[in-house]
C-alpha cells in the first residue's frame, strides 16, 4: 500500500513541477514568473524526499534540504530585484 501512495504521490508532484515550469514559460507579468520559480522549488523539494523515502536514502533528504535553502535564497534575491531594481545594497 506504502509503494502505491509514494507512486502516487510522485505521480502528482512531477505534474504540478510540469504546471509550473508551464506558469514559469507563459507568466504574463514578472510575479507570476518568481512565484513558479518558487513553486517549482516547493515542488522539487517534495519530489526529493519521496524518492527518499522510496529508495530509503538518506542522500536525498540532505539534497532537499539543500534545494530548500539556496530555492529560499533565489526567492529573497528576485524579490529584491523586482522591488528595489539590485539585490545588494
């Protein structure tokens, strides 16, 4: 039963990563485009850690972690950009 919902569930997180690289291609404003990024982490996240918790690896909870922070570190960068026109100041 555990096979079948990770399979499922890796399933719908590879679709909703397919609708937000969609959104990312085809966001009409610039928001629209940074929130897909973001939401493309989200979901890459998720993606690592069910096939974590598939293959039973601790390597890939570590990648998600890693993806987590430098995809929280994109988001803050590019809203920065967006609002203020530079990211350091």
């Amino acid at each position: 039963m555990l096979d079948w919902a990770l399979n499922f569930a890796l399933g719908a997180v590879a679709l909703a990563m397919l609708l937000c690289g969609w959104r990312l291609l085809r966001g009409p404003t610039l928001p629209d485009r940074i929130l897909a990024l973001d939401t493309l982490y989200i979901n890459a996240v998720a993606l690592a850690v069910l096939a974590g918790l598939q293959a039973r690896s601790a390597l890939l909870f570590e990648a998600a972690l890693i993806i987590a922070l430098l995809g929280f570190a994109s988001t803050v960068a590019l809203a920065r950009f967006v609002s203020r026109g530079d990211v350091m100041e």
